[in-house]
C-alpha cells in the first residue's frame, strides 16, 4: 500500500465527512475499550477487533438504504456499530449481560438485531456467505428492493460453500453484495501464502459475477463503490462482488500474538495509511473542522464508549430461566 495524499472528492460535503469521521472514531474507540475489558477479564471467549478496518463498514452503510440487510462474520463489532445498534446492548453482550443484544448468551460472535436488520455475528467460516444469499432470495420473491450486504474475509474465501453459493446467486440474480474484507492475514497467513490467485473478486468471473477491488482505507472510495454495487443490485443487475483491501492493526483475535508480521509493517500502515487519519486530513485541509473541534468529537466518543463500559459491568448477568428461552423445540 502506498501513500496516498489527503483530497476530498468534489461530491462529499463537510457534514459528511464529519459524520463518517465520527462513525469510524465510534469503532475505534469502542474496539479499543473493549481491548481493555478482555485484559480485565470482563470479556470472556473470543474477541475480535476491528481495529484499522473501520472505513470498510462505515462506507458501505453509507450507500445502503433503509431495510438493507447486512450479515458477517464474527469480527462483528464494527458492523453493529455502522448499522446503528446501541454501544451499551453491544458492549453488554460482550460481557455476556443481561442488557446485551443477545441477552448475555451469544457473546461476542453472535449477536443479533431484527430492528437494524442486521444477521450476526457467525462463528463458522463462511457459514454467513449462503445465509446472507438466503436472504437476498427473501428479499427478490418479495419484491421489495431491499439489497443483503454479505461480508467475509480473505481467509473465508477459499471455503467451497463461498462458490456454491456465487453459483446459485447468479443463478438466481440475486440482490447481493459479496463483501470480501481483504486484511491480508486471515486467522495469521498472509494471502500469497495461502491464495494462489491473488485477486478474489476476479473469481466471480467464473460465474458471471461483476465486481472490483476496492481501497479499503480510504472511506469515500469505499462509499462510492457501494453506490456503484447497491445500484446495479437494485436494478435487478445482481450479484455482485466487492474486495475491499484493508488492514487489520491488532491479531486475529485477542490471542493472536501476531507473530506472523513485523512491527514495522504494521507502524507503516498505520502512519501512511490510517483511515481515520486520512479523513481527519481531509476535514482540516477543506476548513470543514478545526483542531479543536476533532477533539471535541473524539471527547465526545469517549464518553459515550465508558458509559457503554459501565452499562456493561452494571448490567446483571443473566437468570438461570435464560437458559430455556430463544430455543426452537
């Protein structure tokens, strides 16, 4: 990844940066807390951050619409947050509180909202991929224009269902944006260690499938191609595939020494590359905001990401009767 210098695009107003500057801030902040709840021992399981891909979700929300559906995998958090779920409900979940999305039962993989259409949260690789063409296939019998944002990784890439199911979506023409979150380590090998075809989006091609590979770290090159995916989808033009090239800054999960890379290659990444950093740039360059008032915003973040941590100790854990709801006989 090469620099790049900060320019905003002709089309993106002021009040739109500062809002997807403020939502990437929200991930990141909130990753960060839950970071430190895991090295309390608050969190339990499995955890895995977002930390670095925040332009990814964030631009993608950006050009969905009302009653989209988005599904993914279980590094989960940052998408909740983008689609609109509370922090407090997320963060409880973690926690595995009473107050969480999944009342304190899935964890930190599994969580759930009917109300902000999102699906999970899922722990099997790849399972989400012909979940989330389920529910595009929902979506195109009945009409309603609605389009399922499925999100998966470099790693679930080479999973076999990933294909059958690119299969039957064009089959079908469904309303579905295959997602790939290009962080170029999956679970700690790197794609050209695993992958022999490098470019992921380019095996649709095989099925007729449209796609592009995508700058993941810069948010409006994100959006924009969104916009270009959504379009077709709701045009009846669907699938359609999008590897957003990314990076993640933590390991895999929280007991991912990350071994497998240097120091150096991360401090690059985050110097020459960061997201946020890059809109940031951007809001000053244009005079959309001051020093002073990032800063404001980033004080604001926090207080709102510790008061999602408090909720989540306070919260009680869930009664023994728990045990016996949301369960299908």
């Amino acid at each position: 990844m090469a620099a790049r210098k900060a320019q905003a695009k002709s089309n993106t107003s002021g009040e739109e940066l500062l809002e997807y500057y403020r939502e990437m801030l929200l991930i990141r902040r909130f990753e960060e807390k839950a970071g430190q709840l895991y090295g309390m021992g608050l969190i339990g399981g499995f955890c895995h951050l977002y930390i670095g891909q925040e332009a990814v979700v964030v631009g993608l929300e950006a050009a969905a619409e009302e009653g989209d559906k988005r599904i993914t995998s279980y590094r989960d958090h940052g998408h909740m947050l983008a689609c609109g779920m509370d922090p407090k409900g997320v963060m409880a979940e973690l926690t595995g509180r009473e107050g969480g999305y999944s009342k304190g039962k899935g964890g930190s993989m599994h969580m759930f909202s009917k109300d902000r259409h999102f699906y999970g949260g899922h722990g099997i690789v790849g399972a989400q991929v012909p979940l989330g063409a389920g529910l595009a296939f929902a979506d195109k019998y009945k009409g309603n224009g609605r389009v399922t944002f499925t999100y998966f990784g470099d790693g679930a890439a080479n999973q076999g269902q990933v294909y059958e199911t690119y299969n039957m979506a064009q089959l079908w023409n469904l309303p579905v944006i295959f997602v790939i979150e290009n962080n170029q380590y999956a679970m700690g090998t790197s794609v050209k260690r695993s992958t022999k075809s490098p470019s992921l989006w380019e095996r649709g091609a095989a099925y007729g499938i449209k796609g592009e590979a995508v700058d993941g770290m810069d948010v409006l090159a994100v959006k924009a191609a969104g916009e270009r995916a959504v379009a077709a989808c709701r045009a009846g033009d669907g699938p359609y595939i999008l590897e957003v090239m990314t990076y993640r800054y933590r390991g895999h999960s929280m007991s991912d020494p990350a071994k497998y890379r240097t120091r150096e290659e991360v401090q690059k990444i985050r110097e020459e590359r960061d997201a946020i950093e890059h809109v940031r740039d951007l809001l000053l360059q244009g005079k959309h905001a001051t020093d002073e008032d990032l800063k404001a915003i980033d004080k604001e973040i926090k207080a709102i990401v510790n008061e999602a941590a408090e909720f989540s100790k306070e919260s009680p854990e869930p009664d023994l009767s728990e045990l016996w709801t949301d369960i299908y006989a």
